[in-house]
C-alpha cells in the first residue's frame, strides 16, 4: 500500500470515530433499552416535600396482639394511676372524665376499639392521644396492659356514698407495757386468702417486686414515691414496713401483708393519685406470686432477735 492510500484509509477511520463521539455527546445519559426511562420533571417543576409535610396524621392502630397477657392487668396498674387517674379516678370512678368501673362502654367495646380510643384520644374532648406515635408517652404494649386493668374494674362491687370520716383522736406515746397495737388494715374490706397459707419464695418474690411493685415502692421497697392528693404525700414504704403489720410470728405477718395485696387499699386523703391495687381480688397475680411476694417482704423486714 502506497503512502498516499494509507494516509487515506487512517484518516476514515479517524473521521468515523470523532462522529461516533459527537453523536453521543448529542443524546446524553443513554440507558439499556431494557431499563425504564429515567423521569423528567415538567418545565418549571421542583421537587418539594411539602405535600408530605401537610398531610394530616392517620389514626395509628396498636400494631401488636391484644390477646391478654399473663401479669399485663398487674403492669396496666399503675400505669393506669399515674396517667389515668387524675381525670378517671384512683378507683375508676371519675373525676373529669367518665368512669370507668363498671363501665358500660369496657363491657361492650372491642379491645381494639377500647386501644384505639388510648392510643388516638377523642377529638372534642379532653381525651389525649397516649400513644407514642401520636406523641403520647406509652407504648403499645402500655397499652395493652391499661385495657387488661380495666377489665379488673368491671363487674366490681359499687363504692359506697362518701361519708365525712371521723376525727382521728391524737396519738399519744404508748407505756412500756401496753397492748400490742392492732395491726393496720386496709381500707377495703375482706380476709386473708390463699396466698398467706403457701410456702413463698423470697427470691421469686424480689422479681416480682422488681416487676409489679417497685415502680410504686421504689427498690426494695425503700418508699418515697409522690403520692399527690393522700394524706401522707408518699407511697408507704415497705422497708420497713409499718412495725403493726410486722410480726414476728411469721404466719401473722403473712396474713396482714396479704390483706393488702389480696384487697388493695386507698390512701387516706382528698384525692389520693395512687392507691393499691387488689392484686388478688382482681385476678392479676395468682396466689403463688402473691405468696412469693409475701415471703420477700418478710425478708426485707426480719424479727427483731
């Protein structure tokens, strides 16, 4: 091949190439046929996320069963004093706000429209939403387990009339040897159950105080937990607990711890925010639970030797 040809065949193969380039640079971000084509905004359009940000809020449902589960009525309970009390009462028998012991509306509504009243509250009342998806402070599962105390609140005998109480003489120092005080009792009536006749275990029953109790009694039952609207400000402490329930007869001091747990107890006062629950009455603990907690307590608070 001539010079001349050669030159002439390099600078086709130039020319060919340099088109090939142009001609892409014309048609830019060439995708597979295969791909779907990428977008293109319309003339003038922007992207914003306002359409997202103005969007009102949908009701947001409790997004786990609400099969009840075992302890969740003993959980729900002072979750239900600290946020619900205040408006529904100590005992569910309102305040502000309709009552909710033998109440109509429990009975008859379905779990998931009872959450789903807590979880959204009510537009037009004061009802707030008290999930933490709306902004509330409970959880799902919080949720559950006040809708599990509430049934505890239903078929429950009526709370009687209110009567002034009487005047309370002065307490006076007692002589060396006088009577044993009566051990104290609580406000609501009934005896001793089950659980005071079983053999308890105290090490079962510190995790169960750790579970069902301390959020009232503090750890150990140290005590100290605000009480507004009682006369004693606080939740009674349990370590020590009240020297008249004490005994060192163990099988007596059983029975007047269970009267607590088996009944419950209302404070003292105008309007007391927390009081205690009847863990027995209510079906929440079963007598062996209650029994190991009995036993811890009776740890925490040894005989005088």
């Amino acid at each position: 091949m001539s010079t001349k040809n050669w030159i002439k065949s390099n600078w086709s193969l130039a020319l060919l190439l340099t088109l090939t380039v142009y001609l892409g640079a014309c048609n830019p971000n060439p995708q597979p046929t295969a791909l779907t084509p990428i977008p293109t905004l319309a003339p003038g359009a922007t992207v914003t996320l306002a359409p997202a940000l103005l969007r009102p809020v949908e009701s947001t449902s409790v997004p786990i069963s609400l099969a009840p589960g075992e302890g969740d009525a003993a959980l729900g309970a002072p979750l239900f004093l600290f946020h619900c009390s205040p408006c529904h009462g100590v005992q569910g028998q309102g305040i502000d706000a309709p009552p909710l012991r033998n109440s109509h509306y429990v009975q008859k509504a379905t779990e998931e429209e009872i959450a789903a009243v807590i979880s959204d509250g009510r537009t037009g009342t004061e009802m707030p939403a008290w999930l933490q998806a709306q902004g509330g402070p409970l959880m799902a599962a919080d949720i559950v387990r006040v809708i599990a105390y509430l049934h505890t609140l239903q078929g429950v005998p009526p709370l009687p009339t209110s009567t002034p109480m009487p005047v309370e003489p002065t307490e006076t120092p007692l002589p060396p040897n006088a009577p044993t005080p009566e051990p104290a009792q609580p406000s609501l009536p009934g005896g001793p159950g089950p659980a005071a006749s079983l053999a308890g275990d105290a090490v079962r029953g510190k995790a169960a105080f750790g579970t069902f109790c301390a959020v009232c009694h503090s750890a150990e039952g140290v005590g100290g937990v605000p009480n507004p609207g009682s006369d004693d400000g606080t939740v009674p402490e349990l370590n020590p607990i009240d020297s008249t329930i004490a005994n060192p007869n163990s099988k007596a001091f059983a029975n007047n711890v269970d009267l607590f747990l088996e009944h419950g107890s209302v404070p003292e006062g105008p309007n007391p925010m927390i009081m205690m629950p009847s863990f027995g009455d209510g079906k929440m603990l079963t007598d062996q639970e209650l029994a190991d907690l009995i036993a811890y307590l009776i740890f925490l608070n040894p005989a005088e030797k």
